[in-house]
C-alpha cells in the first residue's frame, strides 16, 4: 500500500496519526497523551510505532534463542505429549474366561 497522505487529529487522549493509501485504505495510529508528544513529533513517533510493530522483534521467537534452551523446551514438549507419541499396540492381550461352570 503506498501511502498518499497524513493526518494528525488531537483527541482528549493524545494523537491519531492517519496514514492515507491508494482509494479508501488507511492506517491509524493512536499515541496518548505524554509531555513530550507534539503534533509536529507525533508522525514521526507513528512510524516508529508501526516500523517496530512491522520488524520482528530481535531475540524473539526460535530463532533469538539458545539452542541449549531449544532442545530442552523440546524434551519437554515430548515428554508432556509421551502417551500420544506412542505408535498403536498391535498386540492384544488374551485373558482366558472362566468356565461359569467349574466348580459345580
């Protein structure tokens, strides 16, 4: 989306920061109200809002971890799912009946 036009409304909480695309799309940002919040800072706080909502987060998620860390939050996944990992038994087991007559 190619963005067209900003807008900076004043609300009783802070700041919308509306960015404008091509025909009805847009992206609002609500800032709220701080004492260093200016309409003339309020874009540039925006994008630098949206920008880090956008990148994923350094250190985050499988790839910022410790590969000790990985392998024992995997353990414990298999170990927490061990009954449901099993394969199906395909043996069965036989217990004998007992005669309803012995004993008569």
């Amino acid at each position: 989306m190619a963005l067209n036009d900003i807008t900076v409304y004043q609300t009783e909480d802070g700041f919308v920061v509306e960015f404008g695309g091509e025909g009805v799309d847009s992206i609002a940002v609500t800032l709220r109200s701080t004492p260093e919040l200016t309409p003339e800072n309020a874009v540039s706080r925006a994008k630098a809002l949206l920008a880090a909502a956008i990148e994923p987060a350094h250190g985050d998620g499988a790839r910022g971890k410790d590969p000790a860390l990985l392998e024992e939050e995997l353990e414990e996944g298999l170990e927490d799912s061990f009954p449901a990992s099993d394969p199906v038994s395909v043996t069965s087991s036989s217990i004998p009946m007992r005669d309803p007559n012995a004993g008569r």
